[in-house]
C-alpha cells in the first residue's frame, strides 16, 4: 500500500493551500471535498508543477457513510494514509436560536463527527508510515461565540480531542497537531453569511491562507499539539485567556452583530 497524505475540503481556501504544501514537500496526495471541477482544477496544478497528480475523490463529509467511501477509493488505488488533513469545515453566523436546527446539525456532523471518524479511521497505517493528523481548528475555539455558537462550539471540541489524541497517540509515533487561524479571506466568509471584508476575513491579524498552510505542515512536522497561525493571534490569544467569559461574550456578539453579518 502506497502512503499517501489525504486532505479533506482542498477544492479553496486553506485546504487547497494545504495540498500545495504536502505537494511540494513530496507527498503524493488524496484530495477530497465536493465540487470535483475544483478539486480536478488543483490536481492539474499540482500534476503540471511536476508532483505526482493527486487522487480525487468527490465526497460529501455531512453524509454519514462518507468516511466508508473514502477509505473505500482509497484502498481500491492501493492507498494508504500517511497524513491525515482534516480541513473541511464550516459556520454560520447568528443566533442558534434562529437558525435551521439540520443546517447546524450538518455543521456538527462535518466540523466534529466526520473530523473525528476521518482521525479515528486510519490509526494503524498513521502508525506504520509514523505520520500524524493536522486538524484545522480556529482561535475560535477559545472563545465563547455568541451569534456563530455551534461554530465555536466545535472548533473548541477539535482543540480538545486533538491534543487528547495527541497524547494517546505519542508512543505509536503518530503527531497530532490542531492549527488555529486567525482572520483568512477564503470562501468560509460567504458560506457562513458574514459580509465580506468584515469579521472573519480582513484586519491586522488576518493571514493569507498560504502562509496559514505553511504554519500548519511546519507544526504537525515538529509536533506541536496546537500551532496558532501568526504572533498577533498568539499575542490576542494569551490576553483573551485571561479576560473572564462574561466580559468577552458581549464584546463578541457586538463584534458579530455590528460588524460581521452579511445585509
């Protein structure tokens, strides 16, 4: 069985991004999110810059039998993996209250339940390649999150489960790393009802999702168990532990409500 790096949600933003930087250290990729004319687009990029053309491998995560799938197209190209990128993800932004309870449900299914299914699924051949799991979480996930609640709420579960894992996993040589982005401008903005250039994508903590991705490969390399994209959200991070929640939760939903929301 061949090791490869498999990276979930790498049709934009950070994930492609991601599969741009395992590429270009050697790794031979297995890409998957659910726009194939994105991901075969990426493929060729890759393939045309002299990399071995990535496997593709159209998958819906809210779908329940997803993981099965791809572990499926996986083991019929005699592919294994030696990374696993778990990127995909999304919010929505207002109140849990008012919005469609099954689009946040589909929330917890792609951010928490397939991350988790996609980390737990491939331990052995992690173990035999002594690769890791990069999951991308967010600085969200150390903040309460008024008007994107479930959003926060999950992000803060990857930070969690990832370091957890991370100690579970140590003595079978396998890293595990949650990356944390501050502000990127990537189509997570219009998928989760924010305006553009407003909260979430522009200001001076904002990075490019290049610079992102290569923070996040050099973290999981190193084995660090939780890598804070930028010194400025590292910096905003340390300050925000130490602010007590009912202070910050209306500085949040302020922020939200006068700033982020889409008209």
């Amino acid at each position: 069985m061949k090791p490869v790096t498999l990276i979930t949600g790498a049709s934009s933003g950070i994930g492609a991004e991601l599969a741009r930087v395992f590429a270009a250290h050697g790794n031979e990729l297995v890409i998957t999110a659910r726009r194939e004319a994105a991901l075969t687009a990426l493929a060729d990029e890759i393939a045309a810059a002299g990399r071995p053309r990535p496997t593709i491998v159209v998958a819906d995560l809210a779908a329940r039998d997803a993981v099965a799938k791809i572990a499926a197209e996986l083991a019929s190209h005699g592919l294994e993996p030696q990374h696993v990128v778990n990127n995909a993800g999304f919010g929505l932004a207002g109140a849990a209250a008012s919005l469609d309870r099954a689009d946040q449900l589909a929330m917890v299914d792609v951010n928490v339940r397939a991350l988790t299914e996609l980390s737990l699924a491939f331990l052995d051949s992690l173990a035999r390649h002594r690769g890791g799991i990069l999951n991308v979480a967010s600085i969200a996930g150390f903040l309460p999150g008024p008007d994107m609640a479930v959003y926060y709420a999950s992000k803060a579960y990857v930070i969690s489960f990832s370091e957890a894992l991370a100690a579970e996993l140590k003595h079978r040589g396998v890293r595990v790393t949650a990356l944390c982005p501050g502000p990127v401008s990537t189509g997570f903005q219009a998928r989760a009802g924010l305006r553009a250039g407003g909260v979430g994508e522009s200001g001076p903590l904002a990075l490019p999702a290049r610079r992102v991705a290569a923070i996040g490969y050099a973290g999981l390399m190193r084995g660090n168990r939780v890598v804070i994209a930028g010194a400025g959200n590292r910096i905003a991070m340390f300050f925000a532990r130490l602010v007590p929640h009912a202070l910050l939760l209306p500085i949040i939903e302020r922020r939200m409500r006068n700033a982020g929301k889409a008209p």
